[in-house]
C-alpha cells in the first residue's frame, strides 16, 4: 500500500459523463487499446470508491466499468475493487451495453469474473452467465497474475445480478459484487453499502 488518501465518493446518477471522461480509458474492455497506454489502479482502501471506476456515454448507451480482482488485502485478496460479499453495487439502466474490463491485481492468485443471476448460497463454480458474453476467459482458470480480459454484453432485462469470480471457491468465499439493471436509472451509478448492510 502507498497509503494515499482518497476520499469515500458515492457515486449516484453522476450526470454529465460522457465518452471524453477522464476515467473512460481505465475502464475501456477489450477490445483494449495499448495495455501500456492504461493507467494502472490506483491504491486505496477497501471501502472506498474510486471514481475512475466507471465512466458512461448517454449517447450510445454504454457504460464502462473496471473491474479489479485483488485490488486490496481484504478477505486475503478475495475482492473485487476493494469490496467483498456484495458491498458494491453497479446499477445500469437496462438496455445499455456493458463493458468491463477485468484486470487481476492480485500478485499470487487467478481470478476471473462473470455475471451470474443473484442466488444464494453463492455457487462455489462457475454458472451459465445471465446475459451472452458476460464472462473472462478462462473462466474456472481465472487471469494469470496481472492478467488481463474483459467482457461485454446488452443489460436487456431488468433484475438483480452478481458479478462473482467463477474461480472455484472465490466466490462463494465473498468476492462477488452486485450488479443491478434497472428499468427507472437515467445512468449508470456506483454506490458502497455500509458495513454490514451488504
């Protein structure tokens, strides 16, 4: 950890984004440009969002979201940007396209990602994605160390998901966030439940 502070930001219908963002690079999926042009994920804290995570362009109706296995020690690296057991939320209004890019910070670990319907228990493998192309590659595998992938797909029906690593065991020990597609949201949003509230 470099230790930088980063304040705690919500972000909940952030108007005004656009293609141009600063953060529409680092959250760009494949097909990426020149992986030495992308930024590398900043340090925080778990529970703290970075708002360079997610960037939209209302016009074509895209959301970009990067998405960062290990990012943080919490849960002994098993977390997706810091969070773990759902304590974030990405919410898109449906019929939007979706693309994430998946980059695995994690120095020991593989991790993949997929978005599956909301069960529970939690599958402890991977599962038939919720929407076509919502999955990495390998999936049981997972990324290699600092590997990187993405995936993309049409939000085209409203309901609750989860965005799980399909490595067997992750998920079902906490690292999946959730993922929201909803049929009032002007715009995508990111959004961090309070401790315990996940």
């Amino acid at each position: 950890m470099k230790g930088l502070a980063v304040a705690l930001v919500v972000l909940v219908g952030v108007g005004g984004c656009s293609k141009g963002s600063g953060a529409a690079a680092a959250a760009k999926a494949p097909p990426a440009g020149d992986p030495a042009a992308q930024p590398e994920p900043r340090v925080i804290e778990s529970g703290e969002v970075d708002p360079a995570w997610l960037s939209y362009d209302a016009a074509t109706k895209t959301v970009n979201f990067h998405l960062i296995a290990g990012l943080t020690g919490l849960n002994g690296a098993l977390n997706f940007n810091g969070f773990r057991d759902g304590g974030l939320t990405l919410t898109v209004p449906k019929g939007w396209t979706v693309a994430i890019r998946v980059t695995n910070h994690d120095g020991m670990l593989p991790h993949s990602a997929e978005v599956i319907p909301e069960t529970k228990p939690v599958p402890t493998e991977p599962v038939p994605p919720a929407f076509d192309g919502a999955f990495t590659v390998p999936l049981a595998q997972g990324l290699s160390p600092l590997g990187e992938d993405g995936m993309r797909f049409v939000a085209d029906r409203v309901g609750s998901f989860l965005i799980f690593c399909g490595v067997p065991g992750h998920g079902a020990a906490g690292m999946w966030l959730r993922l929201k597609v909803s049929g009032t949201a002007r715009a995508p949003s990111l959004t961090a439940a309070p401790a315990g509230k996940s």
